[in-house]
C-alpha cells in the first residue's frame, strides 16, 4: 500500500456526514467543499452510505439517483491536489437503481471513475425496505487505485464473512464499508448504541481474519426518527481500533495507514494464506451445502437443535428487569439531537408547543425540549378541565419553573360544557374525557399556528402498545421523542433529567376521571406490563411466559389489549382501488 508519492503510508479521512434529505445538489456542494478542505492533506475521503441523498427515501430513490458519470460531472473540477473520493449513491445504471457506491479519481480537470460496487445484500426486516426500491447488485471484486488494491462493501455485506474474504483473496489491502446503520438498542454497556457495537466486533473481526486495514464510515442524523449515530471507525489488520468517530456529529476521521502492517501482521498470522490453500476444497464444500440447502420440498429436513430446559440469558424472567435498563447519557444525548434534528434541520421550525399535565411523560418532554431548543423556545400549556386535580395543575407549573419555559394556561371547560350541554347531556365520563383530550390537541395544534411552533408529542411506548390513549388526540403530533420508551424507561429517565420528585413519585394518570389511575383502568401496573410488552416484542408467545412464571391473568390482560389496539397504532384504512393508493403503493419519507 503506497499513496501517490511513493510513501508507505496511506492518508486516509472518514466524512462522517449528516445529508439534507433528497437535496442532492446541496449535498453535493457540500462534498465539494469536503473535498477542498482535504486537497494537499489527504489521499483518500470517504463518504458514508447515501451521503448524497440520505437513507430512507422509499419511493423517492427515482428522484435522486444519478448515474456514476453524472456523479461524476456533477462534482466539478477537482481542486489542485484533491484526493481520491468514496461516496455511496442512488445510483441509475441500465434503467435499473441500485445502492452503490463509486470510488473516483482526479484525472487533469475531471473525476475519472474507478469502481462502482453496487450493494448485493439488501436488508429488508424491522425498519428497512431496501429490496422494494433498488435492485441488488450482482458482482463483487477488488481492483486497483493509485494507493494499492481496496475493496469496497455496503453496509449489512460487512456483516457476512464471504464478502470480506473474496475481497482478501483478490488482493484488497484496505476494505472501505460505506454504511448508513441506524441506532438501535440503548442498553448500559461502553456508551453507545448496541449496532455501534456489533460494529466494534465486525470490523476488527475482518481485518484480524484477513489481514487487511478496514475502514467504516457513518452516516450521521436522523431521518423520520430513525437515528444514524455516527461513529466511524478505522481499524488495523491486527484488529485494533486506530480511529474512532464521535457520535451524533460530523467530523472528519483521519488516519495514516502503514503498508508495512500488513508485512508483519500477515507474517505473524498468516489467515489468509491458509484460506488460500483451503479454498478450493472449501469452494466445493460450499457447493454440496448450497445444494442440500435447495433440497426439494417433501424431503425429510435436516434434524434440529433440541433445547436440554436450561434457562439461557434470552429467556423471560419476570423477577428480571434489567432487560428495560437504558444507558440513560446516551438516550438523554440521542433524543435531545433527534428533537433538534426534526423540529428545526428537517421541518424548518424553531421553536415547540406541547400540553403540560404535571405527569411524567409531559415533563420528560418538556426537559428535553428545552435542552434541545432552549427553554425560550419551548411553551408549555396547561389545558386544564373543571375536574383536573389540584396537584396536576402545581406539579405542570412545578415542571415548567424547573426548565424556564414559556407557559400558558387555557381552561378548556367552557367549549367541552357548551358542547355537551347542548347536545349531549347524557354523555358518559369516557366521552367526556375523549372530548376533553381531543379539544386538547385541537388547541396546541391552533397554538402551533399562532406561533409557528412544532407540536411536540409526549406518549410513551407501553400507552401506545396497549393502545391507552386517545385517538387523534395524545398521538396527534407528528414528532414524539418518547414513542419507543416504555413507561418505566420514562421514569427511569425521569430522575436522570432532574424532574421534580412530585411528579416521578405519584400514580400515573390521564386525569380525565377523578380518583382514577393508570392501573385502575389497565388492570395491571406498568412494571409487570412492560416486562410482558418487551418478550412478546421479542417473539415470545403467552405459553412460554407462563411457563417462566408470569402470572397467566397478566399475560392475558397485555396480549388482549395489544391485540385489540392495533387500529389506534395505524394511519386511517383507506379502501385501496388504484395503483397509487397512498402508503400502500405511493411511498414517500415523511420529511421532505
């Protein structure tokens, strides 16, 4: 591995990079500018996954993708001394649109294109749907540059050993993985997400097998909620992390990659020769394992793993909890930019308006509203009924003095009465407090207006699962930072903001019925239901968790709501009768 000069050194920079999602030419501007601040210092820029676009565009990929030598064009004239430049792309090639990525060169006044690899493994589970927008690519090769002989890898083919290893046995050096990975899994642990993680075992599990450096860059942001965290890596053939991106921000990683590693890390252990040898012998096993794989349907299958009936570290507890325990730093640090990311980058707002019930969800928003926004900008509404509590009221005023946020108070008591005296003077209590919930929304919505303000949501993910709310009101607002946290999570990261004890330690309530709490109308407290909640989203069916030992009424009472909810989880059911039905067949991404 040499870089232009001769040297045995590799100047190399990751652009952890945060698109504006679908501005393909202000995306491209500013890779310019990326690969301007680099000429003269680096030798070879690496872009993430997308970066031209963003991740999530769904049906949008027909809008944004380029063919390489539009890319190509499109970046102009290079500047004196700019490096090599890898960026991933929607790519149009043949009519046909791929997830690609493409390795270009400074060739006089123009970029010349290397390499195009077009991503093979398209991940289409949980919150991906690559397969449905963009055809996977058919070939994979390393091939030269004027630093040495790379690899390049999309994402999920990192996670699967055979990519990696045709790329070593064709002569790749460096392997270069584009990725746009969104966050998931919160858990205490080395202060990152859990697919950071997973990352951190990938990576250096490639290069140490083979012998090559490995670099991984990032996309960073969040896109309709899901949220790339960044942190890029750089790693050496012996495995060892060289470089580490932060999270949540755009930054530059830089690192100098040494030829000469891979001399003595290939001589101390030489895997890759071995496989070299092998790999004939492999190559038919390969092919005798793929066959018996499509064996006809009706053959007899393949025996199974029996289970010897020890509990495993994956199997219900219900004496366990610490499967709901969060790194409380990084969730606090993630939702606070995803706030800022999708009220003001996204969405063009600045400022947020959200009811103030003095409960813990309303207050847990409303401390990282005024986090990410400043308290100046955030208001605050306390919306009260003539049967609200005393104690709500001063708890929603306690919250607000504690962050110093705008506030106001507006009684809903009159519009809900005259309507109900008027027309319905029969109406029963849970009318009553849907009125009252819905005339809430009504109001911040007119509020949001006024002042050009974001509505701001505030459920949490046991109310929403157990469908506890009401509809078109609670769940209203297009953008909530609490949606994915379970109830006891949201008290948990309650007394790691600072809200006030009060609020934290009372019996959760919609306090649209006097006297009535949470457990009352639910039959079940949140922590038992959210254990409950977290296996079956796990897989786990209600015999299994009886056979744990949760208690079998418990069990019921949870699948019975989740069941019976899901309606109040979906966009209106629209009867389908055209090719472009909306959200069945025309699919766009919510922010742009």
């Amino acid at each position: 591995m040499q870089d232009h000069s001769g040297r045995a050194t590799l100047r190399l920079a990751l652009a952890q990079f945060k698109p504006t999602k679908a501005d393909v030419e202000g995306n491209l501007a500013r890779v310019r500018d990326r690969i301007g601040a680099h000429a003269g210092r680096t030798d070879l820029l690496v872009f993430p996954e997308t970066a031209l676009s963003g991740y999530f565009l769904e049906g949008g990929v027909l809008e944004v993708a380029l063919e390489a030598e539009e890319l190509a064009g499109r970046l102009g004239k290079p500047p004196a001394d700019a490096p090599d430049v890898v960026v991933g792309f929607y790519e149009r090639w043949r009519h046909r649109h791929y997830n690609a990525v493409a390795h270009l060169t400074p060739v006089d006044d123009r970029w010349h294109i290397v390499h195009v690899h077009r991503k093979m493994f398209l991940p289409t589970y949980g919150v991906f749907d690559e397969d449905r927008f963009v055809e996977a690519g058919a070939s994979l090769a390393p091939y030269d540059t004027r630093f040495g002989r790379l690899g390049l890898l999309v994402c999920e083919e990192a996670w699967h050993s055979l990519p990696g290893a045709i790329l070593a046995v064709g002569g790749a050096e460096l392997v270069v993985v584009v990725s746009a990975s969104p966050a998931r899994d919160y858990g205490p642990g080395a202060g990152r997400p859990g697919n950071l993680e997973r990352w951190d075992a990938v990576a250096p599990g490639l290069a140490r097998e083979h012998g090559v450096y490995v670099a991984v860059a990032q996309l960073v942001g969040s896109e309709g909620g899901k949220f790339f965290p960044g942190g890029s890596i750089v790693v050496a053939p012996d495995g060892r992390i060289l470089e580490r991106g932060p999270l949540m921000e755009e930054a530059d990683i830089e690192a100098r990659l040494d030829g000469r590693v891979l001399d003595r890390v290939r001589f101390d252990a030489p895997l890759l020769g071995d496989l070299e040898r092998v790999l004939p012998h492999l190559q038919r096993s390969l092919d005798r394992a793929f066959r018996r794989g499509l064996q006809e349907p009706g053959s007899p299958p393949a025996p199974g793993l029996r289970g010897g009936g020890a509990r495993g570290s994956d199997d219900p507890d219900p004496r366990d909890r610490r499967m709901l325990d969060l790194d409380l730093d990084l969730v606090e640090r993630t939702l606070v930019e995803f706030i800022r990311d999708e009220v003001v980058r996204r969405r063009g707002f600045e400022r947020v308006v959200l009811g103030v019930s003095g409960g813990v969800d309303s207050a847990v928003a409303l401390f990282l509203a005024a986090r990410a926004l400043g308290p100046e900008n955030v208001f605050g509404f306390r919306l009260p009924y003539r049967t609200s509590s005393q104690d709500s009221l001063d708890h929603a005023a306690l919250a607000l003095a504690a962050v110093g946020a705008q506030e106001r108070t507006i009684d809903i008591t009159a519009p809900v009465d005259a309507y109900i005296d008027a027309f319905e003077p029969d109406v029963t209590p849970l009318r009553r407090g849907n009125l009252c919930a819905r005339l809430r929304a009504v109001t911040l919505f007119d509020q949001s207006a006024k002042l050009h303000a974001l509505p701001l949501g505030t459920g949490n993910k046991s109310e929403r699962l157990l469908g506890y709310y009401t509809w078109h009101a609670d769940d209203s607002p297009p953008i909530n930072p609490l949606g994915d946290l379970f109830k006891t999570q949201v008290w948990a990261l309650a007394r790691h903001l600072g809200v006030p004890d009060p609020i934290i330690d009372k019996p959760a309530s919609a306090d649209l019925v006097v006297g009535v709490h949470d457990e009352d109308e639910l039959g079940i407290g949140y922590p038992v239901a959210d254990a409950i909640l977290h296996w079956v989203l796990k897989g786990h069916t209600a015999p299994e968790l009886e056979e744990a030992g949760f208690d079998p009424d418990a069990v019921r009472i949870v699948l019975r709501r989740l069941d019976s909810t899901h309606w109040k989880r979906e966009l209106p059911t629209v009867a389908v009768l055209s090719s472009s039905a909306i959200g069945e067949f025309y699919l766009r991404p919510v922010d742009y």
